[in-house]
C-alpha cells in the first residue's frame, strides 16, 4: 500500500442503512421540535399543527420502513457483522475510555488496541438503540391522539395519559441532543475522527488513519503487506 492507500470500511448496504436511519431519524428531530417549541413555529410561515404532526407521522413511517426495505434488499450478513461488532464490549474498550480524555485533546498519540468500532461508537449505537425503541414506543401510544385520546396510551395507561405519554416523548428527545451533537461533531469537525466520515460517504477509509486509529481492525483486514501498527 502506498501513501495513499485506502481500506474498505462499509459496503454499500452498511452506508445505505445508515444514511436511511440516519436521515429519517434528523427529520423527526426536525419536524418534532416545532411541535413541542411554540417559539418556533413563527419561522416557519406555512407551519400549522396539522401539517407539523402530519410531516412527523411521515418522517416516523420513513424512519421505520427505509431502513427495513435496505435490511431486506441488501447484504443482511453485513449488517449483522457490523452490529455484532457495535454490541462486543472487550477490555481493550475500557482501556479507550481511560484514555480518552487525553485522546480528546490530542495528547495521546495511541488510542489503545481499538477493533472496527472504539468504546464511544459502541455507546452511541446502544444509546441510540435503546432510545429509538422507547421513542418509537411512546410515538405509537401517542399515534392516534389529536387532542384526545390516544387508544394504545390509554389501554397501557388508563384514559386520559396522552399527557403522560407525550412528556415521555419530549424527555426522550431532550436525551438523544446531546449525543447527537457530539456524533456530529466526531464525523465532521474533531481531527482524529474527521477521516471516517470517507468510509460512510464512499466506503474507504485512509489506511494510515485506520492503523493509527483502528490498529486490530486494521491489522485484521489490511493485505500481509502492509506494515503492522505495534500491539
């Protein structure tokens, strides 16, 4: 491999997954803020409730079907490979965590014995996991409500919990905000992260930025050839 060599991070299915969830999952951030925030809805002259919670409900069958269409139509065995990788905590990720600090600020030149995935990609996947199954629950109890009752809140609930529903539904997007920012912050802005976003937008990754950053994964699927980081 030469200086500017690269290594195949995601296929095509990976990268289409995660642009279907990703993209859907921004658009109900979106159209779900001017529902709760009153002071948005003054900048956006064609908003009215109607078309805020329609766009919403869009935005939620978008969000569920896409991905799912990707699941079915694309390499299924790479998806499961890479959410195996996501659910593996091993020690070596709690090494990463100790370090992170310092890797942060760029005082740490090595980020640990780090697979295809270090600790903080591991959280957020759990994190955004478990939060989207509670946020896709509670937006089906609050589904049917208008200003009413909502029948699957109710029958969970009892009559009248549409309010208790909905403020879960509003906690649970205070939650995701702040993770969120940093995801984006990691994919587009901090330096040692900033390379991978070529492996969700065209599939490589540079290989240099692999065996610095990713040294197991890197040592696992770059060619006999090429010189291996340091365990």
């Amino acid at each position: 491999m030469g200086a500017g060599a690269s290594l195949l991070r995601f296929t095509a299915t990976e990268r289409a997954f995660h642009w279907a969830f990703a993209l859907a999952y921004l658009s109900l951030l979106v159209t779900g803020l001017p529902l709760w925030l009153s002071g948005l809805r003054p900048w956006i002259p064609w908003w009215n409730r109607t078309i805020g919670v329609r766009l919403h409900l869009a935005g939620a069958v978008l969000w569920l079907a896409v991905p799912l269409l990707v699941f079915g139509l694309g390499d299924r065995q790479a998806l499961r490979g890479a959410g195996k990788h996501l659910a593996r905590f091993a020690p070596g990720d709690w090494a990463w965590l100790r370090r992170f600090p310092r890797w942060f600020f760029g005082r740490a030149r090595e980020p640990g014995d780090v697979d295809r995935f270090n600790a903080g990609q591991k959280f957020y996947a759990s994190f955004t996991a478990a939060t989207s199954a509670l946020l896709l629950l509670t937006g089906l109890a609050l589904w049917p409500a208008g200003e009413g009752s909502a029948v699957l809140g109710d029958f969970v609930l009892g009559p009248g919990s549409v309010r208790a529903w909905r403020d879960a539904h509003k906690v649970l997007m205070l939650l995701i905000l702040c993770p969120l920012g940093a995801h984006l912050f990691f994919a587009l802005l901090h330096p040692r992260t900033r390379p991978s976003l070529s492996g969700m937008l065209r599939g490589r990754v540079p290989a240099g930025w692999a065996a610095a950053e990713h040294p197991r994964w890197f040592r696992r699927v770059a060619p006999p050839s090429e010189p291996r980081p340091p365990r």
